[in-house]
C-alpha cells in the first residue's frame, strides 16, 4: 500500500489516529464486547476479503470500522487531540 498513491492519506490516518484509538480501547471498561463485536463485524470480514484478494472491499470495511471507532469514541478522541 505504501507505493500506491490511493492509499497515502489512510495510511496518514492510521498512524495518527491508529495511535489515540488504541488509548480509548485500553481504557474501555466494555472493550472485550467491543472486541468481539469488531471481530464479527470488522475484522473477519476484511480477513475473508483479503483471502479472496478483493482488496477494495477489504479497505473498504476497513475504513468503515474506523468511522465506527471515531463515532464511538468521539468525545474521548476530543480529549486526547
């Protein structure tokens, strides 16, 4: 991905917002049920794409599940910024 100008600005994203994620994860009380929610809904299905070699689907899912993570952590990702 890294030689693919496409994918510069999430690769950015996930080095600057990769890092503030991982503290609101940790932090989490609920982040086991978290896990296994992103397990089910985000990660597999990125895994069984990428098996598949359909990438585009594959960072498609991704970017969603980082969507979801910045919704569901807004006003903590606030604080950390």
């Amino acid at each position: 991905m890294n030689s693919d100008p496409q994918y510069k600005d999430l690769l950015v994203q996930y080095d600057t917002l990769g890092p503030k994620l991982v503290k609101c994860i940790e932090a989490d009380s609920s982040k086991q049920s978290l896990a296994e929610k992103m397990k089910s809904m985000y990660i597999m299905p990125v895994y069984e794409s990428l098996q598949k070699n359909n990438y585009k689907k594959a960072v498609d899912k991704y970017k969603e599940m980082v969507l979801f993570l910045e919704k569901y952590y807004a006003t903590e990702l606030a604080v950390i910024a």
